[in-house]
C-alpha cells in the first residue's frame, strides 16, 4: 500500500534532491521523514571522486558571466552529461536572467555527524540575509539573486568594480555573497574568480584563504564611500573542532545582523553549482541534537513549538486520506463474518 500512496503523491514532492533545504530538515520535521546518514556519507565521497575528473573551462565561463553574454560552456569543453550546469547558450543582452541563474553552489540540511568531521570541515555562522553572485567588471559591480534576477549595480573598490579602481580595466571578479539590506553590507561567504584568474576547482581550505588574503590588500572595501557604494566583509571560518563550534555558538556575532544559520564546508569541496553534499546548512537550535554540542540557550529558544504545515506535511496528510480511503474501499469488497454461530456454507 505504501508504494501506492507513494505513487499517487510523487507529483507534489517539493523536491528531488536528497535532504533539500527547500524542505524541513528529516529529523526536526513534524512528520516522518525517511533518510539515511550513510547514503549522504557515500554521495560525499563520490561528488569528491567525481571533481577529480571534472573537466570544465572555468576561464571561459567566468569570462561569459563577466561579460554578460555569450555561452557558459565554453568552447572545447568536456563535461559529465550528469554534471547539473544551466550552460545553455546566451544571446548578447538578452535573457540576463537565465545566464546567472542557478550559478551558486547550495547546501543540503546535515542530517549526521560527518566522518573527520573535525579534520575536514570548517564552518561559517551566516547572516540573515540574501544570498548573490556579485561581479565586478567593466567599471561597475552587479548582484544578481539566486534565480539571475538583478538586483543592483553600483561602484566598488573591488578589481574591475568601478572606473576609478587601479589596475587593469579588463579585471573581473566572482563573488558569493549574502546581501544584508538593514545594514547595506555584502557578506562575502566563497570566492570564485579574482582579477580575472578563477578558482571554481580549487578547494573550499585554498579559496577562503584567498579570500580572506585579496580583501586584506584593499582594506577600503570593507568602508562605504562615494566610490565603494556598500561594505564588503569576509564571513570568519571556524574550526569544527567542539572547541571551536562551542565558542563559536557562544559568542557575540561577527556581524550586526541576526544569526540565519551555519554552513559547513568539506575542505576539499570545489566550487560546485548547485546542490552538493559537500556543503551543509543547520540552524542554530538543531546543533545540539545533530552535533552533540552547547549552544546559547537563546538559539534554543527559537526552535519552534510546533512545526509550521509546508508542502511534505499536506502531502503526508494526503496520503493517510487516500490509505483512510484504500482501506475502506478494501473493508468494503471484503464479505462480512457472520456473528453468533452461523456460518458460511
């Protein structure tokens, strides 16, 4: 019967990515929830095996995003059929929205605790706030949502991100930015290209380094000013030792606004677009049930009563309707005993 109900309600599933954050995290849901920490484990293992081999013009499709048109393959690539890229070619000028559309690398809820967790992961706390690609490029800098949307163009001090930057005028950079809009400040939480050079397929340890190191040469960026129009400032990483989390969720907030939650990166993850098992995202008050960690009782205070009805919960609901009315279709069909001592003949 399960298959059946299960078959019945495939087409309101919310989505069919294992552990999607689109839905409640499997094991804080109001309704059960199958899953499993080992299938997640080995999805990590292969995503790492399967990076090794990737083959992909990062230079040119940094340059394409950068220069607004053109294709996002790029010529003579190699790419995995299953390697999830929106990469169809682009008209100059046209269709803006498709180009930048799905190029951030997502996360999956943490639904374990990961092997060598404390030797392979670091973690950033994460404002509340909106997540971007920022480009800087040709004079000006633009963020673009996470479904390609425009959101802004302005001038920074980043390279190539207003007119009167030093350095080339070809210049470009990628960014992966979380946009507070109470305190006009861009959280830079990933790097993928800096001064025209990419490192989509350099590891999550090496890119953060980078990061922080090109932000330290141009101190001015994270100022506002006439020419650096919003703040730019590096999220801190923290060691996923329990030393390391346990300050870190006990201590004031490396930003002024409100904690949305924690991202946790496998050192080794390259700069993937789209869902990756390497990434995982939980909110503050799931730490001590997931992790096994002391959190401020304040985060705790904001783990809700009484989990809100999504989509998975009407769908839960719908298939113990249809099993209510399977049975009593089956009850129905099915001869009643005679009481007493009468029998069938």
């Amino acid at each position: 019967m399960d298959d059946l109900l299960d078959s019945l309600s495939s087409d309101l599933r919310v989505s069919t990515d294992a552990n999607s954050t689109a839905a409640q995290h499997p094991r804080f849901a109001s309704y059960k929830v199958k899953y499993s920490a080992s299938s997640q484990s080995e999805r990590r293992r292969e995503f790492i095996e399967k990076q090794k081999q990737r083959r992909f013009d990062f230079q040119q499709h940094a340059r394409n995003l950068a220069d607004g048109f053109g294709s996002c393959t790029g010529s003579g690539t190699k790419r995995d059929p299953e390697e999830k890229m929106d990469c169809s070619v682009q008209k100059p000028r046209r269709n803006t929205d498709r180009l930048y559309r799905n190029q951030l690398m997502l996360s999956e809820w943490l639904v374990e605790y990961p092997e060598q967790f404390e030797e392979d992961w670091v973690m950033k706390l994460c404002p509340i706030g909106k997540r971007c690609l920022v480009i800087s490029s040709k004079g000006s800098t633009k963020a673009y949502a996470r479904n390609g949307y425009h959101m802004a163009t302005f001038s920074s001090l980043l390279p190539g991100g207003s007119k009167g930057v030093e350095g080339k005028f070809s210049d470009y950079c990628l960014l992966d930015c979380i946009y507070s809009e109470l305190h006009k400040v861009y959280h830079v939480l990933d790097l993928m290209c800096w001064k025209s050079h990419p490192i989509f397929d350099s590891e999550a340890d090496f890119r953060f380094y980078w990061l922080d190191a090109k932000l330290e040469e141009i101190p001015e960026v994270k100022e506002a000013s006439e020419e650096n129009r919003y703040r730019f400032l590096p999220l801190p990483r923290y060691p996923c030792s329990a030393q390391g989390l346990t300050a870190a969720m006990n201590s004031p907030l490396p930003f002024e606004a409100e904690l949305d939650g924690l991202l946790f990166f496998h050192k080794r993850a390259h700069y993937h677009q789209g869902v990756t098992p390497l990434v995982g995202w939980l909110k503050a008050y799931m730490v001590p049930e997931i992790l096994r960690l002391d959190v401020h009782p304040g985060y705790l205070e904001q783990r809700p009563a009484k989990h809100e009805t999504g989509l998975k919960d009407k769908l839960e609901a719908n298939k113990s309707r249809t099993r209510g009315r399977v049975e009593a279709q089956q009850e129905a069909r099915t001869p009643r005993r005679k009481s007493g001592s009468e029998m069938d003949v």
